[in-house]
C-alpha cells in the first residue's frame, strides 16, 4: 500500500517488538509519515546486535526507540499515556514452537500477559486500535486445507496456545470494552531481516558455507510463506478502515510449497548441488500450512503481490549485499 494512501494525520503509533523482523519493517514504513514509538526489551532470544541494526534503520526514517518489557504494566500504561498514543500495532512476542515446548512459561508470560497489559494500558488511554499479530501455529494440524478462520482450532504446541488465548483477549476486549482491536494470523513470513533462527536464512548460510541443509522430517510437508512486503500492506490497511474490528484474518500468500521445494530454489539461486541431509521431525510442529485469504480480501482489500520465487531472490540479493547482517 502506497504511503500517499494512508490517512493525512499524523498518528502517535506504538509498536511493540519493533526491533524484530516484522515490527522493525512497520516502523521503518510508518516512520515516514507518522509519529512511531518502538518499544522492545532486545530479549537476547536471538543476538541483539541483529535488533539494534534494525532499531537504527527505524531510527533513520524518524521512528524513537524506547527499552522496556510489554510484561511490565504500570510501565507500559506510562509509556502509551506519556506519548498520547494513538494506534498500537502489537507485535512484540515470546517466539517459536521448539523453545515453547522446552519452558511453556515463559511464552505464556509474554504473549498472554503481555497482550493482556497491552490491552489494559490501551483501554485506560486515548488508544483509538490495536493491531495483533498473532499465528498460523494457533491451527496446529489443519484437517483440510486451505485453513479459513472458523476451523475447529487445536494448537499443538504451547506457543500456538499463547497465542490463540492473546487473539481471545482482543476478541473480548472489543466485545465487552469496546476498544476495537483487531488479530492477524501470519503464515510463515519471510524476507530481508527475517530472524536468524528461520529456516530461510538457516538453509542459506548452510549452502552458502557448503554444509548440507538440514531438514526436520521427510521434506514434505508443507507452508504458506508470505513475504514481509505482503504482511506490511495488511497492517497498514488497518490505519484506514474499521471494517474488521474484533475479528481474527489469515495473513498468508494463498500458496504452499515444500521444504523440498524450498531447499531446491535456494540451491539454484546459490549455484549448489548440495544434497540435504534428513533427520527426524521435531513435535509440535504443523504438517502443512495454506492460508485462505478470502476473508481478509474481502474485508480490507488484501492481495498478496510477491510470488514465492520472486520473494525468495529478493531475499538472497538482500543477503549478499549484507552479508555480516547475522554475524
């Protein structure tokens, strides 16, 4: 969505996690014509050198970086009544399916409670919307594909638990309270700054190193990868329109392809005639993954634009030319 397309007024945005792939990518967007706020505690999940790199590219277009923890209330209520904030993109979370089966705790204290003190600080302020991200990890092992939003949900996995109660949470806060919020479940999302833990850059500094990739499972199985331009158009449709206030859309690219097929694209793109080595799937991971798209075309317009392959190239060009991003 262009800029020029946005509303004219400048908005007091917050977005939480903005030092992240995704909330960085926002705010680096939002910056150019809004008044963005970052607020991250730079979890040391991952290197934080990586998050500062993203903070400055923030910082550049205007966005203020702001250190603190969604998990501390009365902070995060000072912060948004300080600022006057207006719109929250929420984007701040506890991530992955592996490290939630290891400790269940500490995703439930971020994303659960983290969201709740969202919420709580938002409702108590001038906050006019929050935006949630939230998973397509909350389907857990979809029955039929592709997945619309009213599938009986099992998640399989804690995080996909915390993340589904978080998207609960904004459901009963716009029924019961009014505060309009809205929950977005991204498929997959991929692109320049994705975190260094996807299997993405993973496979691509393996080949690029000449190690075999190395695949969970049989290679089989399935995801709807959407590339970080498409989930940016769907955040910032929700500065114009009210349309789908406490409702939950699927956010993906309407396509599945393999790991695989994946491993292949990259290895021609990278000149390599590497053979991946097998191992054995990891638990509490979904099978396969395709979002149904309908519900968000129709209600705000969204299509995604970048067709895997092309995101894929656009992916290792940015690589090449950042080659110490990761490092």
């Amino acid at each position: 969505m262009s800029l020029r397309n946005m509303r004219l007024k400048n908005k007091k945005i917050l977005i939480t996690g903005g030092a992240g792939f995704i909330g960085s990518h926002l705010a680096e967007k939002l910056a150019k014509r809004h008044k963005v706020f970052i607020l991250d505690n730079l979890d040391p999940y991952y290197d934080i050198e990586i998050k500062k790199r993203n903070i400055k590219i923030a910082e550049d277009q205007g966005a203020k970086f702001i250190m603190g923890d969604i998990t501390d209330y009365n902070f995060l209520k000072r912060i948004i009544k300080k600022n006057n904030i207006e719109i929250i993109f929420h984007e701040a979370a506890r991530p992955g399916v592996r490290y939630s089966i290891k400790d269940p705790f500490l995703p439930n204290k971020v994303n659960v409670i983290g969201t709740l003190n969202v919420l709580k600080a938002a409702l108590n302020s001038k906050v006019e919307k929050v935006i949630n991200a939230s998973s397509s990890s909350v389907y857990g092992n979809a029955k039929y594909l592709p997945i619309n939003e009213d599938l009986a949900i099992q998640p399989i996995s804690p995080y996909g638990v915390s993340k589904l109660t978080a998207e609960h949470y904004c459901r009963v806060f716009y029924e019961l309270y009014g505060l309009k919020t809205i929950s977005l479940r991204y498929f997959t999302v991929y692109g320049p700054r994705m975190r260094p833990d996807l299997v993405i850059p993973i496979f691509t500094k393996s080949i690029l190193k000449n190690n075999p990739p190395v695949i969970f499972g049989d290679g089989k199985q399935t995801r709807d990868f959407t590339y970080i331009d498409d989930i940016i158009d769907a955040n910032l449709r929700f500065l114009e329109t009210d349309k789908a206030n406490g409702k939950v859309l699927n956010i993906g690219s309407g396509r599945r392809v393999t790991i695989n097929y994946l491993v292949n694209i990259l290895k021609n793109l990278l000149n390599s005639n590497l053979k991946p080595k097998y191992i054995n799937a990891i638990k509490g991971e979904s099978r396969n993954t395709l979002a149904n798209i309908n519900k968000a075309k129709e209600l705000i317009g969204y299509k995604p634009n970048i067709p895997f392959e092309e995101g894929l190239k656009k992916f290792i060009n940015w690589y090449k030319k950042n080659p110490n991003f990761y490092e």
